[in-house]
C-alpha cells in the first residue's frame, strides 16, 4: 500500500499544473494519494471496523491534509518560501508509513475491496448524490465570478501553492488586524483558504478547483449528514435529510459561489458532532475524542462563528449523549461545565494576562482544571465514557488552540500590529475593552431587536417560511422529541448569538445560515416521516373497518409502499412548491457579484496584465477581486481602513504604499465623495496620466491613472498669478448687490507693494443673499486649465457664511467655486480648489477666463463693510521625477 501512494504521488508531483486530460490525471492520481488512502488508514485507526466506509475515508483524508497545510503554514513563518507541492508530499508518505507501522503492531489489517464491498449500497442515496453532482455542476454558470471574499481566499491559497508563502497581495495599514491576517497567512479563517490551496495543488490554479473543492465538500456534507441522521433517527429521515439537503438553493448556492469558508466549516461541525455521538460507544472512542478535538479546531478556524454556537451547543449535546447512553450524572456535567468555562476564560483573558505581564502566554488555569479532573474523576474510574470523550476532546482542542497561540507569537506583524495599536494600553485592558464593547450591545434592546429582526428575515428569506415551520412542527413527534431537542437547539442558539452579539455593516447573506441550514433539514425529514407514519397507520385502521377494501395496484406493488410513496412524494413536491421561488432569488444573489460583468472590469483587467509589471502595485477600491484577477499587490482603499479620504490624503497614500496604478471604478466614486471629480470628471492630478479609460454598457466607467510621478517623485508648484493687488486696476463695485469703493492700502499688506482695500455698502435683496461682490477684469483672458487650486490673502474682521467665486469665460458661461467663511482679524490665506464646483453654467472654458467675481455672501443689508484682499493666484502641483525636471 505504501508502495502504491508513493507511486501515486510520483505520478502527481510530475504532472505540471495545467488543463485538460492531464489536468484530469493530476487531480485523480493526486486524490488517490494525498486523500483516500492516507483516509483510509486513518479512518481504519480511529473508526469502528463496522463505521468505515468512503465517506469518512475521504473527510479523514481531507483532514489530514488540511493539517498538513496547516503545519506549513508554521514553517513559513520561520522559513519561507516553501515548496508547497514537495512538503506536503513528503508529509504524507511520512505519515502513511508511520500510521501503517503503527497499525501492523497492533495486528490491524488493511483491505480496500472489503471496505468497499462491505456496505449495502443504499440505491436512494447514490440517486440523489448523482442528483447533487448533476445539479452542482449545472448551478456553476451562475457565477462565473467569485464573491470578494472568495476572491481574497484565492489570492491567498495562489501564492501559497506557486511562492510557497502564505500571504496576501492585498496590501492594507499596518495597525489593521486585516493587515496581519493578510501579511502572516494567520487569517481568522485561515482553513477556508487553506482547502483552495490544496485543490489548487490537487489541480491548477484557477476558479474551477476552488469550486470543485466547495463540490467535493458539498458532497461530503451530504455523506456525513446522512449517516448522523441515520443514527439519530433512521435511514428514511436520513434518505430525506440527504435529498432535501442536495437539491436545497441554499447549499448548491454556496457550492457554486466561491465566497466565504462557510461550507468546509458546515462540514467538520456536523462531522465533529457526529464522533461525539459514537465515541461513547465505541472501543476506540479516544481516537474519536481525539479527532473530534481536530476537526472542532478545523472548523472553528474555517468560519469562526459556528464555533461559537458550537460552544453554546455542546452542554446541549453532551446532556443529550449522557441521557441516551444512561450515563447522565449531575457531578459529570457540572465538571464538564468547568472544564468549558475554564477553556473560554483561558482564552478570553488569561493567555493575554499571561502574555502582557511576562511575554509569554502560559496555559495556567486549563492545565491545573485538566490535571485534577484526571486525579479526582478519571484516574479513580468515577468519569463516565461520555465526560472522558467530551475532556479528551476540549483537551485535544485547546492544544490545537495553543499550537496557534505559539506560531502567533513569533509573527513579526502581530508584534507590529500590537505596539502600533492604543498606545499605552497593553494587551488585556485592550482584550477586555473589546469584548465588554461585543457584550454590552447585548443590552441595547434597540440594537437586539434590529439582528434578531436580520436573522429571521434571512432565514425566512433564504430558506423559506415552510421550512422553518416544518423545523418547528418537528417537536410534536413525541417518540424522537430528545433528538429533535437537540437538532433545534443549533440554529435557535445561532439566532440567539446573532440577536446579541453579531455587529454587521452590510446586508444578511445566505451564506451565514449554511451550517444551521442542515440543521432545518434534518428537522424537516423528521416531521415528513412522521406525517407519513401517521398515514400508514391511519390507512392500516381503515383496511381493519373496511375488509372489502382493495387497491386495483395491490397485484403490483405493495400497498403501504404506494401509500409511503404516495405521500412523501405529495409532500416533497408542496416544499418543492413553496421554495421554488427561492432557487432564482439564490441564483440572483450568485449572479449579483459578477462585478467584472456588472462593472464592465474585464478590459481593464486585461489592460493591467498586458502593460504593468508583475511587481508593480495597484490601488483600488475592490482590492480583493484586483489581486485575484491581476496578480498585482493591490491596496486594497476601502474606507473601513482609510477613513474618509480628499485628494491631499491620497497623495500621502500614493507615496507610502509606492502605488504606480490608481484604478477609480464607480464603488470608489460612490465611497469617497471628496473624490468623485476623478470619477464623474476624470482628469490628471499631481502629475498623473490617464493611461486607461471605458465605460461599460450599463453605463460604469473604469479609469486607470498612472501615478508613478507621485510615488517617486518631489513635489514641484506651478503658479499663474490672477492679480497681484498692488492697483486697483481692473477691480469694480459689482452694483447689483450694493455700493462702495475700492483702494490699495500701502500699510496693511501681505505681498508686494500694497493690498486693494474694500469698503462695501450691502443692498437689502429680495431674492438675493445679502453679499459684497466686487469683480475683476483680466487684462488679457488667462489659462487656468491646468491649475488645480485658486488662492488669496483676505482679512474680514467680521463673520460671514460662505465665498464665492466666479470665473466666467464671458457673462453666459461661468463656475462658481466655494469655502466656507470665518472670521479673522489678521490676515488669513484661503485655498479653494477647482474641484470644489458649486454651480456651472452653459460651457465655461477654463482656458480663457477673462473676469473674476468675488462674493462675501451672508451680510446684513444696510451695513457697511471693509475688508481687505491680496496676491490671488492660481497653482498646480505636480509631482515630477528627478530625470523629467
């Protein structure tokens, strides 16, 4: 068998990434090598000889390899880049052969046709996952594109499989906890991307693997599910559990849509549930205990909210597992309860305590809590098989925790992003003061009301109002009413973590609910074959009053079974009925984040991988999808990171990020308002070019600058004087608004000679804001088209509302711009820019302005007011390289 794998994995590692037939070869050989047969030693070792079948074979496969990503990730923080492809092969052959060893010790055999051969093929159960398969695949033109989740996740599982370092090309503000995540590789969902990386190694890089991983883990959702239920309750409910689960929008959605890491973590929490259910039973329920630790941490560290609810869930489910096995003990709870409490409370405050005062973050209280549950209950035999395999499990889980922990500790980004954030503050007070701001809006029954308000619009949205009402309908089956207890509890205590804790800037997606989605699934096969039970007997009572009654079909078929089939099908066909509606919402929401189709980005995607350098860096708004779809470090200018941003401020960000390409597309126009003039009225600034420009058909634009020239450049000021205030020359009382006069004054001055000084008598208007409007005549019309700032010395010791400027190409074509006004007793220099454009009328050109008006606009009529005005100009600064000066 070794032997076998080792020829496998030769065969894989010799295929190059690529397409077609040996694309095909590559990923089946890779399969074969890397999952399956270590899956099946494993599943050997740890699972009933009875148990083991193909699907656990391959989730046990799959879950190595996740880990095995997952210690490579550790490497790289100490040593990069890595060869992915050749470590995670060796890994493999090491493992295989140790496991192998280790099994022929303890007499343990190995025969794949056996395995194979020994279940009885369920015919219900190949249906419908060809069922899946076919709808799966056919679901997959809806997304021709990733969601920007995805699109981050990809980018990440790319340069760990082709650079061997685990790392974004997303580039974002060092004291961001997104910037570590997407630095270090240490995302919060790290084995969300770490699955793309493995099917990316399985095939080629490409949106195909990453949507046969979601497949494949769909697939074996559906596996899983339909052997927990089977144990829960029956093969039937579990037939109709796995067929509702197949064909349900909800999950061919999420199969298709390459989004967040929801599905691999649906995946190990309903696979970690069900080893907690056997392993009491079993004779090898440590090694169950053991791998059900593992697969909690995968999936915890897959999408990190169902854990949470899982954390809640599991007092729900050991109860549940104590009570059937006839094991429940108070005392056994209640130590199982501490070592809970113990674990959170370890990893809430102690670790960081621990971390803040020496350095170090040591496992105090966990260990201590571990040691005397081991002396006082399993040393003297008092534990229960329930609490041994419950302990083991929180134990195996918090060393994988710990093992994180560590790693953490040498990441240099996290001591950066740690010394960079709340000076002063060390790192409980931050800690505390973070989870008291997520606790307290528990008692904000405003903000409560609002998620639980989201929650239950998105679970009836996204899954239908039957299938929650069926959900529920479940608890009147009386004889499984301690299962369906259970079932419920999960997606209850999701509602009730989402309704107290959840804080969401954006809408509620189908994504979040695909854990719990399974949950109402199960629970909906429950009440279906309870419907049908009831039936059956109802129909076995009226043949005993009516004993002449016959079905013409009774030669045929059995009855019963016409009558079951009959009914269950009239159900699943109401469902059918009911949520169909849901499958074009779902395929709407798909759909709904092809932005390169909707946004019309494929030209200028295609116009960045054809003329920049690979090493050259982007900035835009969607950082994800540009990093993705380019290759290029992208910063990803989002105003979550950058806050509220005007033109000085993007020049700052230019330079310290060393952007050579700015691309604005309608989110950065509709995102950063003090930046919607490069959008709306695209044009250089600072000495960028446009070097790239389209509008698609719905009507968005897509604009590339070339900022190069501010990335590297000095800073270089052009100036065009307007006038410099030393006559009063060309200056006129614009009569319209009142009378006055206007001098120079050789005493009260900032520049030159002297400054124009105006006494401005204001006249009461009707319609008019009461203003002091003076006008200045150019001697010859001036070129201010390539200036981007106008700017004056002016005193008014009085207050006032605004300014405002014209400048008129003639009196029927002219801009005004604006600033706000104040009052100042000394001389102050107002800088306006020409982008602040308050009004145009007819087609001023600003290459020919030949007069300028001035208005000190919100005065009293009837009043007299002086005020004085110096050296106006306008100016443009460029960034200019040292070889162009």
């Amino acid at each position: 068998m070794l032997f076998l794998q080792s020829l496998l994995l030769i065969v894989f590692a010799q295929i190059p990434l690529s397409d077609g037939l040996w694309l095909t070869v590559r990923f089946v050989s890779g399969l074969l090598g890397l999952i399956f047969l270590p899956g099946f030693v494993l599943a050997n070792a740890v699972l009933d000889e009875d148990n083991i079948g193909v699907a656990f074979i391959l989730i046990f496969g799959l879950m190595l390899q996740l880990l095995n990503v997952y210690v490579l990730w550790a490497i790289h923080i100490f040593y990069a880049p890595l060869n992915f492809t050749l470590l995670m092969c060796i890994l493999t052959i090491v493992e295989f052969a140790f496991a192998i060893i280790l099994s022929y010790k303890r007499g343990s055999t190995f025969h794949i046709s056996k395995v194979l051969l020994r279940p009885k093929l369920d015919i219900a159960l190949i249906v419908i996952i060809a069922s899946y398969l076919i709808l799966a695949l056919y679901w997959q033109q809806y997304a021709p594109s990733p969601h920007s989740d995805g699109a981050a996740y990809m980018d990440m599982a790319r340069n760990a499989v082709e650079k061997g370092d685990f790392y974004s090309t997303m580039l974002l503000p060092a004291n961001t906890w997104n910037y570590v995540e997407c630095s270090s590789g240490m995302h919060t969902h790290m084995f969300g991307y770490f699955a793309i990386a493995l099917f990316f190694m399985l095939g080629n890089i490409s949106l195909f693997s990453a949507k046969i991983m979601l497949i494949f883990t769909g697939l074996l959702i559906i596996l899983v599910l339909y052997e927990l239920v089977k144990k829960l309750f029956n093969a039937n409910v579990a037939r109709l559990a796995a067929l509702i689960t197949a064909i349900s929008p909800e999950l061919l959605t999420n199969v298709g849509l390459v989004g967040g890491p929801e599905i691999p973590s649906a995946l190990f929490t309903i696979f970690t549930i069900y080893l907690l259910i056997n392993a009491p039973t079993s004779n090898r329920k440590l090694n169950m205990a053991f791998t059900a630790g593992l697969s909690l941490f995968i999936a915890w560290y897959a999408w990190f909210f169902n854990f949470f609810v899982f954390v809640t869930f599991l007092p729900f489910l050991f109860i549940y597992i104590t009570t059937k096995n006839k094991e429940f003990k108070v005392a056994d709870v209640l130590v199982f309860l501490i070592l809970i409490f113990s674990f959170i409370f370890e990893w809430r405050l102690l670790l960081n305590l621990f971390y803040a005062s020496i350095g170090v973050q040591i496992p105090s209280l966990i260990i201590a809590v571990f040691a005397l549950t081991y002396l006082f209950n399993f040393k003297k035999g008092k534990a229960s098989n329930t609490l041994v395999t419950f302990a083991v499990m929180i134990l195996v889980l918090y060393l994988a925790f710990y093992s994180r922990v560590i790693i953490a500790d040498f990441i240099p980004q996290l001591q950066q992003f740690v010394v960079s954030v709340q000076h002063g503050m060390d790192v409980v007070t931050s800690n505390v003061e973070r989870d008291v701001g997520v606790l307290s809006r528990a008692f904000n029954l405003e903000e409560v009301n609002r998620y639980w308000g989201m929650y239950w619009d998105g679970v009836y949205g996204y899954l239908g109002t039957v299938v929650v009402f069926l959900s529920f309908a479940a608890l009147a089956r009386i004889d499984k009413i301690r299962e369906t207890a259970l079932i419920i509890s999960f997606p209850l205590l999701q509602a009730v973590w989402w309704g107290l804790f959840v804080t969401l800037d954006w809408g509620f997606q189908p994504r979040f609910i695909v854990c719990s989605s399974l949950f109402y699934f199960i629970l909906v096969a429950s009440v279906i074959e309870m419907i049908y039970l009831y039936a059956i007997k109802t129909f076995d009572i009226t043949n005993k009053l009516h004993v002449n009654f016959k079905l013409e079909i009774s030669r045929f078929i059995n009855e019963k079974n016409f009558v079951t089939a009959f009914i269950v099908g009239l159900l699943l066909l109401s469902i059918f009925n009911f949520t169909y509606p849901l499958y074009d919402k779902h395929k709407k929401i798909m759909e709904s984040w092809n932005y390169p189709q909707i946004f019309g980005l494929d030209p200028a995607i295609r116009w960045i991988k054809e003329n920049t350098q690979s090493d050259d860096i982007l900035m835009a708004r969607q950082g994800n999808y540009w990093s993705w779809f380019t290759g290029r470090r992208t910063v990803f200018f989002a105003p979550a990171y950058f806050g509220s941003v005007n033109i000085t401020l993007l020049t700052s960000l230019i330079k310290e990020f060393k952007v050579k390409y700015l691309i604005v597309d309608y989110r950065l126009y509709s995102e950063f308002p003090e930046l919607k003039l490069l959008y709306s009225s695209p044009n250089s600034f600072y000495g960028s070019q446009i070097v790239f420009s389209t509008i698609s058909e719905r009507g968005y634009k897509t604009i590339i600058y070339n900022v190069t020239n501010i990335s590297y450049g000095n800073l270089v000021r052009l100036e065009t004087l307007i006038s410099d205030c030393d006559s009063n020359q060309y200056w006129s009382i614009f009569a319209l608004y009142g009378n006055g006069t206007i001098t120079t004054d050789y005493l009260d001055k900032v520049e030159g000679n002297s400054s124009i000084k105006i006494t401005f008598t204001v006249k009461e208007q009707k319609d008019l804001t009461p203003s002091a409007v003076i006008t200045h005549n150019l001697a010859q019309p001036l070129d201010l088209s390539n200036t981007s700032n106008l700017q004056f010395w002016i005193k008014t010791p009085f207050s006032y509302q605004d300014i405002h400027i014209k400048l008129a190409t003639d009196p029927n074509n002219y801009i005004f711009i604006h600033t706000q006004g104040t009052k100042s007793q000394t001389w102050e220099q107002i800088t306006i820019p020409l982008t602040n454009i308050l009004t145009t009328i007819g087609e001023p050109n600003l290459h020919s302005i030949n007069f300028m008006q001035i208005y000190i606009r919100g005065l009293e009529p009837n009043r007299t007011y002086t005020f004085w005005l110096d050296h106006i100009s306008a100016y443009n600064e460029l960034f200019i390289l040292n070889e162009q000066k």
